[in-house]
C-alpha cells in the first residue's frame, strides 16, 4: 500500500504546483535493478523488473520506488526467505525509494547519450542516506533510458549480517540498474 501511495505522490510532487505543461515529465512503469553480493564463500544474486519512478526534466527531479519482496533469483527459495524476512525486513520496511535533483542541466532537446550524477536520498531498510549517483541517461523521441551502478555498503542502511553467515553475504553490495522512462504528454497528467 505505501508503495502504492509513493507512486501516486512523487510524481505529483515532481509536477508541482503551478504546473504549465512546458515541462517535460518520463515515468517508468517498469525498469530493471540487479543486486549481487560477491562474499568469499558465496556469490548470491537476484533482481526485480519492478521499479517504478517519475522524472521531470523541467525541473531536473526525480523519484523511484521498488518494492522489496519483488527480488527473485538468490541461490534457493531458503536464502530469498531470509533475506526478505531477516536482513531486509521487508514486511516493516517494503520499499527502497531514491529521490532528489539530477546536478547538471539537461536541455530536453538535446538527443543522444549523457553522463548525469543524481543527487538524491536514499532510502533502503528504513535508513536514508544522502548519495551521488552517476548515471548514463540516454535521450530519444518520447523516451529515455537511465543505466547506472554502484554500491550499497549494508552497514550505511543498519542491516547486520550475522558473524555465522559472515563469509557468504558481502558487507558490499552492487547494483545496476536499467530503466526505460516514457514521456507523457501534458493531457495524459
């Protein structure tokens, strides 16, 4: 439900209040984040094809949302179960969220691939933290698409790793992410 409500309010909060229709507003109904955690004992990975996000060219902001429990993969049904229930705690925490402002100015008639840092919060397990992503953003007709990596350090989001499983989850981990954004027209908001 919160990552129902999430959705229906970042792009609001993107759009504004005096919104004149100049702007220039992608959603992503879908997009694809990786995760994998390259411990000395272990190599575990998984991913979800449901992250969800708006972005406002205009204005340089944006907002995602992904819900937790959506990550699949993992070695065996046991490991996705602990990972949701233990050291994501989804049922208490159930979205990772990122937004902010994209630091540089992006003219939205400009075509062709770009290198971007977002400057954001993000949230995971509860916890924010302030980060600088970089991104390539590539931008066509009515459509962009966003790839990025980078890390996520389990000790910056409060999630412990037990000193027996130490060896087989990475205090580490790296995300890539892919992400197709759709314009929407101005009588579509």
């Amino acid at each position: 439900m919160v990552f129902i409500v999430q959705l229906l309010i970042y792009p609001l909060l993107l759009l504004g209040a005096g919104h004149t229709g100049a702007t220039e507003v992608y959603v992503a109904s879908t997009g694809v984040v990786n995760f994998s955690s390259d411990a000395p004992l272990e190599l575990i990975r998984a991913s979800s094809r449901n992250l969800r996000g708006a972005l406002d060219l205009g204005k340089n902001t944006f907002a995602f949302s992904l819900p937790v429990q959506t990550f699949e993969g993992f070695n065996s049904p046991l490991q996705r179960e602990h990972f949701n229930e233990k050291f994501m705690e989804s049922d208490i925490y159930p979205n990772a969220t990122f937004h902010g402002k994209i630091i540089e100015t992006i003219d939205p008639g400009t075509k062709g691939e770009m290198m971007v840092r977002a400057k954001g919060n993000l949230t995971i397990h509860g916890v924010t933290r302030e980060r600088i992503i970089r991104s390539k953003m590539t931008i066509s007709e009515g459509k962009i698409v966003i790839e990025s990596q980078f890390s996520v350090l389990l000790a910056d989001h409060s999630i412990t790793i037990p000193k027996i499983v130490s060896q087989k989850i990475a205090e580490e981990i790296v995300v890539t992410l892919n992400v197709e954004m759709i314009e929407k027209k101005a009588s579509e908001r």
